[in-house]
C-alpha cells in the first residue's frame, strides 16, 4: 500500500504515528522526527518542494552524508530508509541490529591487524580492542574512499581529516595515537605520523565533575513513568547507577547469576578494569529489578536488561546511556551546562559520600577503581570541604617592606 499524501509535515505525522504503532519507542521516533524535521524538510525546501519523493531521499543523503562521521552517516540512512519503506508500502521496517564484522585485508588492513593482535597480546579488555577495531575500521573507510589501500600512502592530512571529526574526538585522538606509535616501532619504512600529536591538543577538561544533589537525584528517579515496560526497565537501571554508582558497561552486563538474593549482594567483575566488585542489593534496587523482570521479554539472554524490540538482545551501551540521560533531562531538573549521562550519577554518588565524610578508601572500593589515585580526581568535586582547609594569609610587619631600602631581590 502506497502512501499517497507526501506533503513532508502531514508524512511526518503519519510515519511517527506508525512507528509507534509498530513498537519504536517514543525516544527513538523523536530521533528520527528531529532529522526529518531539522535536515530533510529543510534540504528539500531548498530545493523548491515540500513534497518528498523517493529520489529527493537519495539526493539528500548525497548532499548530507560526506559530512558526516560513519556512525551518522549510518543514522541518516536509516532515517531515510524508514520514510521511504512507509511511502513505498505504508509499513515500518522493523530494526535489527547488525553487528558490523571488521574487516582487515591486506594493504592497511593487515597493519592494523597486527596492531590489533598486538594490543590483545597486551591483554587490553575487548570493550578496548573493539574500540581499536571500530575506530581503525572508520579510518580505512576513510582512506578507501579516496581510493588508498596501502600504509605508505597514508598522508599527513588525511590523519589530520580524521582527527577532526566531532564525534568520538578524544577517542579517535587516542587510538591514533597508539596506532602510529606501533608503526614507528614495527614498520619503520613507511612515513610516522606521531609527531603530529604533540601539537594536538585535546579539549581542556571540565574543572569539575558534573554532580547533582540529592535533592536532584531523587526528583530524577521520581520522575521516570515505571506504568510502561520500558520505563521499568530504565527506572532500574538508573537505580543501579544512582545508587550503586554502577558503569553503563557493567549494567548492560549485569547478568542472573551476579545476584545473590539470599544474601542481597551484587558480585560482578567490572568490564573496565577486569577486576571484581561486591555491592550491597539495596532494597529499592532490588524491588525495581524485580518489578522489571516481571515484564521482561522471554528470551534465552543471560543478561537482565533486554531490547523490547524483536531480535530480544542484551542492551547496548549506547541505547541503555541514551535511556538514563533522557531521564535525566525530562526529569525538569536543570542540566545545562553539566553532563547527564549515566556517569554523572557515578560522581554523584562519590559528592555525596564525601558530603558524609566517607574517606577516600570506602569510596575507592564502592566504585571498583583500579587505585586510590584514580578515586582522588573525585575530590575536586568537594570544593566547600577544601574551603575549610584554607588558611588565614598573616598580616607582613611593614618592616618586611621597608629592608634593603624598600629593594626586594632573591
């Protein structure tokens, strides 16, 4: 069945209410009305149009998507896959989600091959190398696209392009980085470009950890609609990071047997840093995972949280994230200019153990890190305790000016 109105508001319209019908939740149909809204409608009333054809799909993507990093330029295309399956059948595609295979050939491939084993050799966590693999994958597209498929003819500006990309910006920076370090030690007849990162410089740190109070916090988790399955599911993954002080990456992994309901403890070994953790099961926490797993899709994951959407899979990284920062900021508790994502209610946490005056070590243990000194950058956070440690400046004896003649000289 085709869609005979194609007036780009009225299609809107119609395409987000099939997508509801169709399962997407309303975070994620808010996603792609945003690009259809501020990119497509836009570009085609440039063109002198408001009517969208199937072509006027292609010809906007062509404009759009060079742009554009891979990862979005992935976003785009499936903005506009949805609206053409909705014009062409009046139906929306369901999502599966693919698992993009990394493939290193010869040429660059096989050096970034090695690269990678070499990193696994180092024994680097796999969240590391995948991203070693992700971001180096990015980076031969890149190269492949101007039509190079050999190390030797990697040139200056074409690292210096990648580097400059927004997204994963920092990331990029680092694997890059490594990258060419390893290729100043093992391929040293081909050109290296490490000396181009002592000239980069990274993004100045926040000052401060983004934090909200208690009272902040609570008006966050109140706020969440726990009547829907996903709001269940999202109300208690925000519980574990809130309370708990959980990583996104260990909340994804929380899987069956790490809960022991007897004893009312989480025992997880942490997907950062490998090493294990045991938390107490708080009451709330444990009601609300319950409360989930009451609604939770049947599948054979050994993981707690699950999509809602068929194939059933454990979670992602990036959608469970996008779940507790959308929380936060529909909450109504100012955000702008603090970070709200699931790792601002982990330093959070950390404000208010130092509020309660919780030394460093009990902290250091609570949010499974590697050391003391790694716990200390959360200290920043703790600006009114510092203030009670700053001293008085004495007053100076005008005799101190008035010596060698009013002359001051080391």
């Amino acid at each position: 069945m085709e869609v005979k109105d194609r007036i780009i508001d009225n299609l809107i319209v119609k395409c987000s209410e099939k997508m509801a019908e169709s399962g997407y939740s309303q975070g994620i149909i808010s996603t792609h009305v945003v690009r259809w809204k501020l990119h497509l409608r836009p570009f085609l009333a440039g063109n002198g149009t408001s009517v969208y054809e199937l072509e006027w799909g292609r010809k906007f993507l062509a404009e759009k998507l060079p742009s554009l990093s891979p990862a979005s330029q992935r976003r785009f295309k499936r903005s506009v896959r949805i609206l053409d399956a909705f014009v062409t059948t009046g139906e929306i595609p369901k999502h599966s989600k693919r698992t993009v295979p990394f493939s290193f050939s010869n040429g660059i491939g096989g050096v970034v091959k090695d690269f990678i084993d070499y990193k696994s050799s180092q024994r680097c966590m796999m969240t590391t190398i995948d991203n070693y693999k992700r971001l180096l994958s990015y980076f031969i597209q890149s190269l492949e696209m101007k039509g190079k498929d050999g190390i030797a003819q990697i040139a200056e500006s074409d690292v210096l392009e990648f580097l400059g990309v927004k997204e994963s910006n920092r990331s990029r920076h680092s694997v890059m980085r490594q990258f060419y370090e390893y290729v100043g030690l093992y391929h040293p007849e081909v050109p290296n470009y490490s000396y181009l990162f002592e000239f980069i410089h990274q993004p100045i740190r926040e000052k401060n950890p983004s934090t909200y109070s208690k009272e902040e916090i609570e008006a966050i988790e109140s706020s969440v609609n726990r009547c829907s399955d996903v709001g269940k599911r999202t109300y208690a993954m925000l519980l574990l990071s809130s309370r708990l002080g959980l990583r996104i990456s260990d909340i994804i992994g929380l899987g069956f047997p790490n809960i022991d309901w007897d004893k009312s403890l989480i025992r997880l070994r942490q997907a950062k840093t490998g090493n294990p953790i045991e938390l107490p099961l708080l009451k709330d926490v444990g009601e609300a995972i319950i409360s989930y797993l009451k609604v939770r899709p049947e599948c054979e994951c050994e993981e707690i949280f699950v999509t809602h959407t068929p194939p059933v899979t454990r979670m992602s990284r990036a959608g469970a994230a996008r779940l507790i920062s959308n929380a936060i900021q529909r909450s109504g508790v100012e955000s702008a200019g603090r970070k709200h994502g699931p790792h601002s209610m982990r330093f959070s946490l950390a404000s208010r153990m130092l509020e309660q005056g919780v030394g460093i070590p009990v902290i250091s243990e609570s949010l499974g890190h590697t050391g003391q000194d790694v716990t200390m950058n959360y200290l920043r956070i703790d600006i009114q305790k510092i203030s009670f440690c700053m001293l008085d400046v004495p007053p100076v004896n005008e005799d101190f000016y008035e010596q060698q003649n009013g002359t001051f000289f080391i």
